[in-house]
C-alpha cells in the first residue's frame, strides 16, 4: 500500500522563536572589584611635618647658641652674663646657616648655584618617599621631590627680603637726615659717660637690661645700666705663638 511507505520530511524554521517570561530575568555577571588604592594618612603627613619643623628649630637654636657663646668668649664675655631672649638665638643661627649655604654658589665652581637648593630637595625627596604608595614610580618621586625643595628653599630665603627691606630703608633715613653717604653703610661708635665722669667711646659688642658692653681700644668694659659704674674691664692681648 502506498501508506506503507516512509517518506521523510525536513522543515526549516526561518525565524528563530525567542520564549521570555516576565519574571525572568537575565542572569547578572559580577562585576570587577578594583584594587584598592592606600591613599596618604593625613595624620601622620601632619604629625611628620610638625617634626621636621621642630628638628629645624631646634637646630637653628643650638647653632645660634654655640655661635653666640664662642664669639662673646673671644672678648671674654660669658653668655651668662647676657640676657640672650630665643627670637636672637634663633635668628642669630638662621643667619649663620644662610650665610653658609649661599657661600657654597661662589665656593664651588659649575655647580654651585644648584647646591643651596640640593639639602632642601633632599628633605622633600625623603618626605615624599615616606609618604608615597608602594605603586608610586620613581619618577613621580623624583618630581615631588623637585618641586617641594623649591617650596622649602623659597621659605628659607624669603625673610632676606625683608632684611634687605630693613637695610635700605635705615641707609635711606641716614642719607636723608645726616647728609653722609650711606650706600656702603656707615661706621658707628658709641659713648657713655660712667659714674666716675669718665667718658668712653667705642664699639657696642652686647647690651641687654642689665649691663652694656662696649669695646674701646683695646679694653672690654662691662657697665651697669642702672648706676653706670663699670663693673669689669678685659683687656684683650695676642697670644703669644708657640715655638714649633
């Protein structure tokens, strides 16, 4: 019979079916989680600059202090005997620590322009450094450091502008009221009349409240301020050299 016979059909879907439900929903991948990022503590930079700030004070005093001590000594002044307050220790070894970093400029040839700025950018180099991630590049270092020793130099010059304000300004008043030329700056010489009617001149070495100390010829003299009496006379004398 012809029913008998198997015959084989293919059907073709043109268009695919898509079968979605409302409350299905396509699944969620999960999403990267970034690295985390250990960013600066703020504490500890605050903590670790207030540091620095203190070991500079510091060491400004104590340069200040050695510096006064040995150069009173050489006129046979004791600091003991001078009321020494700490903005003049401080500012006596800032300007001895100023001094010293700019005679590097003319002391070394080719580069010594670039050596009062290098301990500043020193000190900011480490500081970055402390402070840096462990992902930090070198170079980023590099510039930190660079840009905050110009920070750091910058501070430590800027009150020359306000000494030098101070020189020109007293040279300008000078000129304007003694007549004298005060472009080089001039010589003083002070007097005082003790309590004998003994007139000295000569050159100011210290004086605070309590005592003055003037230097005439070849004699320190230690006054009273209050009765005017000399208390102390050093005369200075050259050592005599030692025969080799």
């Amino acid at each position: 019979m012809f029913w008998n016979k198997q015959k084989k059909v293919q059907v073709e879907l043109m268009t695919p079916i898509t079968i979605t439900h409302p409350n299905c929903a396509s699944p969620q991948l999960p999403s990267p989680v970034p690295p985390a990022v250990k960013g600066v503590d703020k504490d500890f930079a605050l903590k670790l600059m207030i540091s620095i700030a203190l070991f500079l004070q510091a060491a400004l005093f104590v340069d200040g202090y050695l510096g006064l001590t040995t150069y009173y000594e050489q006129f046979g002044v004791e600091t003991g005997e001078l009321d020494l307050a700490s903005p003049t220790i401080l500012a006596a070894g800032y300007l001895h620590s100023l001094t010293g970093v700019m005679n590097w400029v003319d002391g070394v040839p080719l580069i010594g322009p670039l050596l009062p700025w290098m301990p500043f950018a020193a000190v900011a180099l480490i500081y970055a450094r402390v402070l840096a991630n462990p992902e930090t590049k070198g170079q980023a270092l590099f510039v930190k450091g660079f840009l905050g020793g110009i920070s750091l130099f910058t501070l430590f010059v800027a009150p020359l502008w306000g000494v030098q304000h101070g020189i020109d300004r007293g040279r300008e008043d000078i000129t304007s009221t003694t007549g004298l030329n005060a472009t080089k700056g001039v010589i003083t010489e002070h007097s005082l009349v003790t309590k004998d009617g003994e007139k000295i001149i000569g050159r100011l070495l210290a004086a605070d409240t309590k005592s003055t100390f003037l230097l005439s010829n070849h004699t320190v003299y230690k006054i009273d301020n209050r009765t005017n009496r000399i208390m102390r006379q050093v005369l200075l004398k050259e050592k005599p050299i030692k025969p080799l």
